[in-house]
C-alpha cells in the first residue's frame, strides 16, 4: 500500500509503477484525484478503517 499526500508527484508515480493499492491522504491543500487513486481518506485513521484496524 502507498499512502501519499501528494496527487502530482508521489500518487501518480506509484500508478505509474502499478502499485495497486494507494491512499490519497487529502488534507485539503490540494483537489481529490480519483483517478489516481482507489482510496481517498483525511486522516491517517482513515487509513486503519481501510485496514479494517
């Protein structure tokens, strides 16, 4: 799993190396990205429900 902060730079260079399972941690600076990306999330805790933790 790939969590970034980033949907630029680190979001689209895991899509582009086929890492499956990414995470954009969206804090608000930047726009969603849903096609970058299978899980949105605001939090870090968003995370651990992804996990199911």
């Amino acid at each position: 799993m790939h969590i970034s902060a980033g949907p630029r730079y680190d979001l689209q260079s895991a899509t582009d190396l086929g890492v499956r399972d990414t995470v954009y941690l969206n804090r608000g600076f930047e726009p969603s990205a849903p096609f970058h990306h299978a899980h949105e999330v605001t939090s870090l805790d968003g995370v651990l429900e992804i996990l199911g933790i």
